[in-house]
C-alpha cells in the first residue's frame, strides 16, 4: 500500500511555538506542513527549533506568499477548515489520505472570507466544557491529524 501523506496548513501563524510543535507532530505522522505567510515569527526563531526540537532537519515542509499562490501551486484536491464556528464534527468527517487540514491563527482564526468561500468545508473539534472558546492551534492539530490517521488505521511510512 502506498503512503499518502495528510497536510497541514497554517495561515498565517503567529506563535513559533505552536509551529515547532506542528513541525515536530508532522514529522512524527509522516504529514506535509504548509505555512501560508505573514508569519508572526522567523523561521529561524530560537522559540520555533526549541518546540521543534531535533525533528525539524526531517520535516517536509512548504511556505506560501498568501493563500491564493498556496491553492495555485498545490491545487488540493480536498481541504477541511478546522474552526470553532461550525456544528460540523470532524468526527462525524470521513478523511481521506491527502486531505489538507487548514487551520487559522492563534488569535483571530481563519481570514473572515474563508467562512463564506468554504462553508461547506469547515469543521470543528467539539468542546463540550462549559467555559470552552477554543482549542490551543497545536492541540487542535494533533487532534485533526491524529483523528485522520485513525480513520486509516494509522498506516506507516516505512
């Protein structure tokens, strides 16, 4: 069986961080990582190698100028909008290998148009605690990622 790799794009992030530890999430799932610009950090931010740790050397990675240039070069086939402002589960979501999981910022989420333009793609982590806004933008990774790799019975790389 072939490996097909899931995605995880960022746009625009802010807090190294949270990438690091994406970075390093993506290399431990074999998954793509593609970070839309503007970033709120360097890419050879101390923050960002220090969450990444030794894993970033292996991460298979991408940068994009905006999001238009990101759709034009990958032309994703499927894309999932992860967001607080849906009733749509991603658990009640059927993933599929190659599917890019898109997720917005740590402060103000996905850029407005985004709600519009990909309604009928977003979805959300539910968060039944009753003083839950949102998820931190890494744990809100690793559990899109990780849900989709159990949908495939996490299949291996090797």
């Amino acid at each position: 069986m072939t490996f097909i790799p899931f995605h995880i794009v960022l746009v625009a992030p802010e807090i190294p961080q949270n990438t690091g530890t994406i970075g390093r999430l993506c290399v431990n799932a074999g998954a793509v990582l593609h970070l839309v610009d503007p970033l709120g950090f360097q890419i050879d931010d101390a923050h960002l190698r220090r969450a990444g740790l030794d894993y970033w050397p292996f991460l298979k990675w991408h940068r994009w100028r905006n999001f238009p240039h990101f759709l034009q070069e990958m032309a994703p086939k499927r894309m999932l909008f992860l967001t607080s402002k849906t009733n749509q589960s991603l658990f009640q979501t059927k993933i599929n290998p190659g599917d890019f999981l898109v997720f917005g910022n740590e402060q103000h989420g996905l850029p407005q148009d985004f709600y519009q333009t990909y309604h009928d793609c977003l979805r959300t982590l539910p968060m039944p605690g009753l003083h839950a806004r949102c998820h931190n933008l890494a744990n809100a990774a690793s559990i899109a990622l990780y849900e989709a790799l159990r949908q495939q019975n996490f299949p291996i790389e090797r």
